[in-house]
C-alpha cells in the first residue's frame, strides 16, 4: 500500500537461514483496490497463503518436487533493509 503497488500475494519457497530468501517454488498474486487497508490485504493474503500451502504441500505428498522459479516470479514483499532493522 505505501508503494502504490497494484498487486500483492505470497510466495512459497525453500528455506535458508534468511528469511524469505530462499528460493521461490509458487506464488500467488491478488489485486490491491483502492478502498484496501492493510488488515484487508493482510486478511487476504492468508487466504492466498493457505491454498497455497495446501496445493504445494498436496504436490510434495504426490512426489512432485517443487521446481524454483525464476528470481524475476516475486520479490520478497518487505524488504532485508527493513527485515535488518527489525532484528
């Protein structure tokens, strides 16, 4: 919202010892309107963030392994300055 973006989402991805850096499996956007608010967004995006588990989850127990995306696919939503500020 304070960047004026007009799509948000989640993504899914292998760990590493960043946070949200590891590679990129899945994501899932969904549009920003202009009435959202942050608990709006927020409210939304876990009901992206939940499908989407369960979708890679339900692929991984079918023996598929997910494939990273291309780093192009998403961008961690909060960036490492800010994450770096927070610790």
């Amino acid at each position: 919202l304070f960047e004026a973006d007009e799509r948000y989402g989640s993504t899914c991805h292998y760990m590493d010892e960043g946070i949200d850096s590891g590679p990129i499996v899945d994501v899932r956007y969904f549009a920003i309107h202009p009435a959202d608010d942050v608990a709006s967004v927020l409210e939304r995006t876990y009901d992206y963030m939940l499908c989407q588990f369960y979708d890679v989850v339900q692929r991984v127990a079918e023996g598929v392994r997910p494939e990273p995306l291309p780093v192009s696919w998403g961008r961690a939503a909060t960036r490492k300055r800010d994450m770096d500020q927070l610790r």
